[in-house]
C-alpha cells in the first residue's frame, strides 16, 4: 500500500490556538503559492481532491491535517509568498507557519515545495532558516520538473543540493512532476524513513 493513499482530511485550523492535541507523527508540506504543493500531495495520495488546488494563488490560508493510513498525520501549510495576498493576511500567514514548524513537538519532518524553474527564493530561503535548526529532516520536491529539458533538470537539481550542501544529510531533494507522475516512489522512501523510528515502539 501506498504511504500517501487513502489519507482522509481531519481538520482546518487558521490560528495557533486551533491546532489539535499530537497525535501521531507529523510531516509537514509547504511551499510558495504556486510552485504545485496541492498538485503534488493529491498526486502523493492518487486524489483529485484531497488538497484544494486554486487557479488563484494564494488561497489555501488554512493549515489542514489529513490522516494516514498508518496513524500519521500530513499537514498541508498554507502556501506563502503570493504577492497579491495583504499585506495583513501575510504575517498572518507566516505568524502561523513559524509558530507550527518551531514549536509542533510531533513534527517530524518538513516536505518543501519549489518550482524546478524558480527554486530558492527568497521566501523558500526563509522557510529554510526557520526549520533547519530543529535539526529535523527536510526533502525538496522540485516540481514541474517536466517544464525542463532532461539537462536543464539535472541542472537544476546539481545546483540546489550544491546550495543546500552546508546543510548535510538534514536536507536531500529530488525532481517532481505531478504531470508526469514521477518522482513519488522517492518522495515515499524518504518520508517512510522518517516514520519508521517515530512508529518503532521500542
């Protein structure tokens, strides 16, 4: 059975204070407002639907929780970085996303979305910064990866882990394309790694 299939929703929340009691192994997706976060969690979990994917980026200001079928939890962030959301709404936004990804006792791992074509941004590098002291793990999906040429991609994918080098075995990344539907098999090795201790009852 696939890691991702058969994920059911639980709940919304928009403020700090509404995020459930821990309750199983958290791994958290996030990702600008258009680099394909909610293309690639519903190609992950072989569902159209599952995360709402806006032809308006920007739109998904909620963090919602969708169960596993082996208890854990994927944690869909609201994406971030869309400049025309307010001003307002965006400390909002980013209030609740470094609130979650430092204090979140059962988060065990962050998935980050980039587009292959833009990766790094400057929000992306900030995301980055927030997380990467916890010294928990973080996999780069660089996605729309079948926008490039076969080069361009190999590229793309020397010259981040090159940047993220400083970073060690935290941080692995791979090409993504829920297009093509390729790269999921990876996504699921790497992420099931993380699992497997947090499930481990010894």
């Amino acid at each position: 059975m696939s890691l991702f299939r058969n994920a059911r929703f639980e709940i919304s929340i928009a403020k700090p204070s509404g995020l459930p009691p821990p309750n199983g192994a958290e791994v958290a997706f996030a990702g600008r407002s258009n680099a394909g976060k909610s293309s690639a969690i519903n190609t992950l979990a072989n569902h159209t639907r599952l995360a709402f994917v806006s032809k308006t980026p920007g739109r998904t200001q909620l963090i919602n929780f969708f169960r596993l079928q082996n208890g854990a939890v994927l944690v869909d962030l609201p994406g971030y970085g869309y400049a025309q959301v307010p001003e307002a709404v965006r400390r909002q936004w980013q209030h609740l996303l470094e609130n979650y990804l430092t204090r979140r006792p059962n988060l065990i791992g962050l998935v980050l979305i980039m587009d292959s074509r833009h990766p790094l941004t400057e929000r992306d590098q900030a995301m980055i910064g927030w997380f990467a002291p916890s010294g928990r793990p973080m996999h780069v999906l660089l996605t729309k990866s079948d926008k490039l040429s076969r080069n361009e991609a190999a590229a793309t994918l020397t010259a981040v882990r090159r940047e993220l080098a400083p970073l060690g075995s935290q941080v692995t990344v791979q090409l993504f394309s829920s297009l093509k539907k390729t790269g999921i098999e990876e996504v699921e090795q790497v992420v099931g790694a993380w699992l497997a201790p947090a499930q481990d009852p010894a």
